[in-house]
C-alpha cells in the first residue's frame, strides 16, 4: 500500500508533482538549440532559400494545429491496459528526439545538404507527429496532477521554473558547444551535428526518467480504474458535443488568443531572430549566449515571484493584468532604446521585460487550467485531453503565424545569407527588421495581448472557486446515485 499523506495523498503521487517540472528542464535543452537555431541551421548550413526555409518550418507548424487536439482527445478517450500517459510520454519524446539529431546531423554526411530539401520536409512533418504525442500527453497531465488551485499554481510555477532554468543553462552552453565542436570537427556542419547529439541525448533522458516514474504513479492506476467501470456506468457525452464545448468556451477561447500572440512575439519574433539580430545587426555573436542566459534567468525571477505578486494583487487575474502593464511598458523603452545604448544595456531592458513574462507564465496555465473546469461545468464530463491541448495549439499557431511573417518579411526587404560572407553587411532595410522584431513589433502584439486577458477573460479567483464548488457537488450527487 502506498504511503498516504495527511490528506490521502499518497507520497509517490506528491513526489511526482516535484518531478513533473524535469520534463521542461530537457525540454529546455531542445529549444534552447533545436527550436532557436532551426531556421539559422536551414538558410546557413543546408543553405536553404529563405522562403524555402520558412516553408519547411510551416509544414511542421501547420501539422500541428491538427495532431495536438486530435490527440487530446483520444487521451480522452482511450486508455490501455497498462496505462494512460507513459508509455506515449517515452514513444513521443524518443521519436521527437530521433528527429531532432537526424535534421541537425545529415548536414555533416554530405557534402551538398541542400540537395536534402524534400528529406527535411518529411523529417519536419514527422517531428510535428512526435511532438504532439509527446507535448499534449505532459499537458493533459496537468489538471490530474493539480487538483486544486495550489496545487495548480505550484505545478505551472514548477514548470516555468524547469523551462527557464534549463534555457538559462543550455541557452549558455549552446553557443560555448558549437563553437567547441565547429573547432573540433573542423566545419559548422560537423559542429552543429555533435552540438544536436548532446543535447538531444541529454534532453531524452529527462523525458524517459519522469516516464517510467509515471508508469506506478496514482494517476496511472486511476486512469486504469476508470477504464474498468462498466460501460453502462460510464457517463457518455457525444463527440460533437465535446467539440462543441470547446469552440463555445469563452474563457478558453480568449486565452488561446492572448497565449497565441504573446508566442508569436516572444517565441516567432524575439527568440527565432535572436541569433540574427546579434550576428548581423550587433555584429557580436559571442553576446547572444549573454542574450538567453539572461532572458531565461529572468524569466525564472519572474516566475518564482509569482506568489509573493498574488499576494500583493489578491487576486491572479489582477496579478496578472500588472505584470502585463510593466511588461508593455519595459518593451516601450526597448524600442527606444535599440542600436543607441551598448549591448549589455540593451540586454538587461530586455532581461527586464522577462521578469513579467515570467511573471505573467506562472499564472497562464491555471488559467487554461479553470478553463477546462468551466467546460466540464457546462458539458459534466472532464475532457483535459482536448481542452488543454488548446495550449499546445496556440503554441503551434504561433509558431507557424510567426515562421510565415518572418520569412516573408524578410523575403521582402532582400535577405539572403549566401550573399553575407566574407564580412558583407546585409543593407540597413534587412538591419531594421531585426531590430523590429526584437522591440516594436512585441511591443504592439504584448499590448493588444494584455488588453485581451484584461477586459475578457472572466473567471476570477473567486469565480473559479465557485465553478469547483459546484463540480464537488455535482460529483457527490453522482456518488450517492451509484452508492
């Protein structure tokens, strides 16, 4: 019998709250270096065109938008004998893995890697697939796990922490790695090659760990038992109806769209040119490991305030909305600021900004989170699966949103990496651009995100109590019936 707590928890399922955030710390290590250097790896190594290069990403994008609900909900659906989460946690995250260190290594095995073009695109449609098995599993994870608002909070916080920390440390490392195996190996594509084994590897084996945890955990033999009640027992809700709940669902509609802007700034714009702007438009690349390690570092701060911030505001959504108001403010004097202070400056403003962004990630999963419990209110049946898999879409949306406006971008204003060698300088209207996307046009997206949360999203502290009071009764109500 497993060791119970004073309030029935058992010790294995507490543990396994502290050990959830170690899927973020190696999923750190990927983006740190696969999703960062990506684009970089396909216009500069493969020597890939730009819009080619933008195509290829929209392809793994674009594949997400689809596989990320559709296996939301059949997580929701489907649970096998041996479990629920696990083992698609250890088979997504190994292909993910697999993928990962294949695209960044063909390039060392070749000597003509543009001629790999229709390999990569395949290659990128399959990551899509991994990820979404992977990423979406971890995430519908999440209301199980938290319960309640506490436990909710210490989960998101211990998430972004495990995220942040791991960029912050592999944001540093990455750089310091490539240079390392580039000397080594005697090209940039052997470099980037050793680089992408390493952290690949490294990454892998924090999914793998916390999976075969996972695999004698409460939520497992929970999600067992429920598959073992009778199906005359089972409450049965239409899929159509199921879909329906979602699209109606306000309060997660309206953080789908503030999640979707706020990446597209933060993680199309500011983190996918981050490695141009510093190569080209600082002309200092030993800067940009600075760059993440302060951006990441300050985005732990940010979270780990968290609770001290709800504190002050008494209330998420309050808290919130502030974080967001200096968050705008801070990209105000970024804007302001670029190309006219030194770089250690213009780095610390925009580490600024970070400690809101934090600040503003430690309550945004709950808030994914009250939606689902709204839905449940207004559909009675849990689906976690589809509805918290609207997370990962507006990720992924982003992601797409933004590969497309930036290669198109700059597509228009002339980019082109074959013709910046040998200290050839890419023309100002290019220059621009990067420092574009780095301040003025976060600025704009952060600030019409903010607006959203502010004025529509509606579930307070106090409303999302209130829905849990009720789904308590309703669940007592059910229990009495079956009794």
């Amino acid at each position: 019998m497993s060791q119970q707590g004073k309030n029935g928890e058992s010790f294995k399922n507490k543990l396994l709250k502290y050990l959830y955030p170690a899927t973020d710390f190696g999923g750190g290590a990927w983006k740190a270096y696969f999703s960062t250097y990506i684009t970089m790896l396909y216009t500069d190594i493969y020597l890939i065109p730009v819009v080619l290069a933008g195509m290829l990403e929209l392809v793994s994008s674009f594949m997400g938008w689809f596989s990320g609900p559709i296996w939301g909900t059949f997580l929701d659906r489907v649970t096998l004998k041996k479990g629920k989460y696990w083992q698609w946690v250890m088979i997504g995250a190994t292909g993910e893995a697999l993928i990962y260190i294949t695209i960044f290594a063909l390039p060392s095995l070749t000597s003509n890697p543009s001629s790999l073009a229709y390999l990569i695109f395949i290659l990128a449609a399959s990551l899509s697939l991994a990820s979404a098995v992977n990423n979406t599993t971890l995430i519908a994870l999440y209301p199980r796990l938290g319960t309640s608002a506490e436990d909710r909070s210490f989960l998101a916080i211990g998430r972004s922490i495990g995220r942040t920390s791991s960029k912050t440390v592999f944001g540093y490392l990455t750089p310091i790695l490539l240079l390392f195996f580039t000397s080594r190996g005697g090209s940039d594509a052997n470099g980037w090659a050793m680089t992408g084994y390493v952290l690949g590897i490294a990454g892998l084996l924090f999914y793998l760990a916390f999976a075969l945890f996972l695999r004698t955990s409460d939520v497992e033999k929970q999600a067992i038992a429920e598959r073992n009640v009778p199906k005359q027992a089972r409450k049965k809700v239409p899929l159509t109806a199921v879909i329906k709940g979602v699209i109606t669902n306000g309060p997660l509609l309206i953080m789908f769209l503030f999640f979707f802007l706020h990446k597209l700034y933060d993680l199309g714009f500011q983190t996918m040119t981050a490695s141009f702007f510093f190569k080209y438009y600082v002309g200092d690349m030993a800067a940009l490991g600075t760059f993440f390690t302060f951006r990441t570092l300050s985005q732990a701060i940010g979270v780990a305030l968290g609770i001290a911030w709800l504190k002050i505001f008494k209330d998420s959504k309050r808290a919130f909305v502030a974080a967001g108001i200096f968050h705008v403010l801070v990209l105000v004097v970024s804007v302001f600021a670029v190309g006219k202070v030194p770089t250690m400056v213009f780095i610390l403003i925009m580490s600024l900004s970070q400690i809101f962004v934090g600040l503003m990630e430690a309550y945004t999963l709950p808030f994914f989170a009250a939606a689902s419990d709204y839905a449940t209110l207004k559909t009675g049946v849990r689906t976690d699966g589809l509805n918290m898999s609207v997370y990962g879409l507006g990720l992924r949306v982003a992601t797409t949103v933004g590969t497309v406006v930036r290669t198109s971008v700059l597509a228009a204003v002339g980019y082109n990496a074959a013709l910046y060698v040998d200290g050839v300088t890419p023309p100002q209207a290019v220059l621009n651009q990067f420092a574009y996307f780095q301040t003025l046009y976060p600025l704009i997206l952060a600030a019409i995100c903010v607006s959203l949360v502010a004025f529509f999203y509606p579930i307070t502290d106090k409303k999302l109590q209130e829905i849990k009071d009720e789904l308590s009764r309703r669940e007592q109500e059910d229990n009495l019936v079956k009794a």
